[in-house]
C-alpha cells in the first residue's frame, strides 16, 4: 500500500517544486483530487459550499469530522488536513488538545489547521508537542469576519505588514508545519515566504508562495460568483444544469429509461 504524505514531507518541501492542494469534502471528488494533490484540505469552507452557510462561523466540530471522514476514506495518498472550526480551539490549548484530538482519532487525518497567528502560537505549541501537527491560516481569516466587518484583502496598507510578519514567524517558531496565507498582496506574501522556514501555501496570495491551494468547487466552476482570486478550470456548473435539463427533458418524454435501462 502507498504511505500517505506526511506533515514532515510537506514541511521539507519549503523552497523546492511547488506544493499543489486543493479542498474536498466529499468521497468521490477527494478520489480525483488525491491523484494530483500533496495535501488535501477538509476546509471548513464547506459550511458555504456544503450547507449553504452565509459564513464559516456556523460550522460545528461533528460537521467537520463526519466529512474528515469521508475524505479519508475516499484517498490513499494524500495528507488530509482537517480544518477546527470556528469555537472549538480559541478558548485554550486544552480545549483545542483535546477537540483537535477527536478530530485526529475519529477521521484518522493526518494534521489540523486553524486560524491565527501571535493569539494561536502557545496553542500551535502545545498540540505539536502532543502529537497533532498543526498548519496555520493568516491574513485574511474567515472566522473573524464578524470582527473585520467583510473578506478584505490584506497588507495593502504597508504600516499592517510588521503585524501579517510577526502572526506568521510567531506559529512558524512555535511549530508549525506549514502555513496558508489568504487574501494578501504579493509583495507581503513574498515577505513572509522569504522570512519563515516552514512552507506558504497561498490563496489569493501571488505565486510567491512555496505552493497554492483554492476550493475545488470554485476551480471546477460551480461558484456562480467566485473571488477575483479564483482561476475556474471547469464548468461543473454548466455541464450539470445540461444533465438535469436532458434527464428531465426525457423524463416527461417518456424517452429514459430507454431499452438499456430496462430489466426484461
Ligand atoms: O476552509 C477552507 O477552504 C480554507 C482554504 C480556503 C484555505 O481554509
Ligand atoms: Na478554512
């Protein structure tokens, strides 16, 4: 059987051939995903993909395990990383220990991430020194939109880039694997990707970050409105309103099912 990749494999790839990820959250897609993928990320975004969630914020620790779960099984090679939600690591270290924990146990993923920089470090340390590692998320992180007031793009004021700096050396030096930096101009993540040794992988980050990672489902072009930073590499979305247009087209036809679908 294929080892899956590790969160040391990862970390030893800062600098070298770019690290390719994307998000899954479901059997089948992480299949195809976990062919072409170093790491695959349950994101927590699936609470706006999945569930039609206005925010991330919603998303519950069982949401998260029971599509871990999923992904996990449906992939042999990949790391799967599987996002904490929003609540369920801030409090204190025990209590992201021990949710993060539950996650690692009952999914059998290979690493967590959550959100944060300088606030998480002390919490980074303590669950890699406990046997979970841990990717960070800086920049723009989600599960603060309530306290950001929107999903802005971040460093375009150069006097914030000390701070974006500091977030990510701080969860790097406290252990880290590996860091996802969201939403921020290029020259900041060139910045932090030249001062960490641990590797970036952006999301609307530039290309000078050691890999890249979106949400499958935005790639594929099932976002109707997907982010300026988003390269929509499929049109899922067309090719499945045809399918459903064709099928029921037949349907009140009476032409499916045909002579191939019968059992005579
Ligand atoms: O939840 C998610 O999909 C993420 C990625 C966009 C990095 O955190
Ligand atoms: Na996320």
């Amino acid at each position: 059987p294929i080892r899956r990749t590790t969160a040391p494999q990862i970390t030893r790839r800062k600098g070298g051939d770019p690290i390719v990820s994307l998000t899954s959250y479901h059997a089948h897609t992480a299949a195809i995903v976990d062919q072409y993928a170093d790491f695959i990320l349950v994101g927590d975004s699936l609470g706006m993909v999945m569930h039609g969630m206005e925010s991330t914020v919603g998303v519950s620790l069982e949401l998260m395990i029971m599509h871990g779960k999923a992904v996990v099984r449906g992939t042999k090679k990949a790391l799967v990383v599987v996002d904490m939600p929003f609540g369920t690591y801030e409090e204190s270290p025990s209590e992201a220990f021990r949710n993060a924990a539950r996650v690692m146990k009952e999914t059998q993923c290979g690493a967590v991430k959550l959100e944060g920089g300088v606030r998480m470090a002390e919490t980074v340390h303590f669950l890699t020194e406990r046997g979970i590692p841990v990717m960070a998320h800086t920049g723009l992180t989600p599960q603060s939109v309530n306290v950001m007031g929107g999903f802005r793009t971040q460093g375009r004021d150069e006097d914030t880039w000390a701070m974006h700096e500091a977030d990510a050396r701080a969860v790097s030096d406290a252990g880290a694997f590996g860091i996802v930096l969201e939403g921020m101009v290029e020259p900041l993540a060139a910045r932090i990707t030249s001062q960490i040794p641990i590797p970036t992988i952006g999301i609307g980050a530039s290309p000078q970050c050691d890999g890249q990672i979106l949400v499958l489902e935005d790639m594929l072009g099932l976002n109707p409105t997907p982010p300026k930073f988003v390269k929509v590499y499929g049109n899922l979305g067309g090719q499945i309103e045809a399918a459903v247009k064709a099928y029921a087209e037949e349907v009140k036809a009476r032409s499916f099912p045909g002579e191939d679908q019968v059992y005579r």
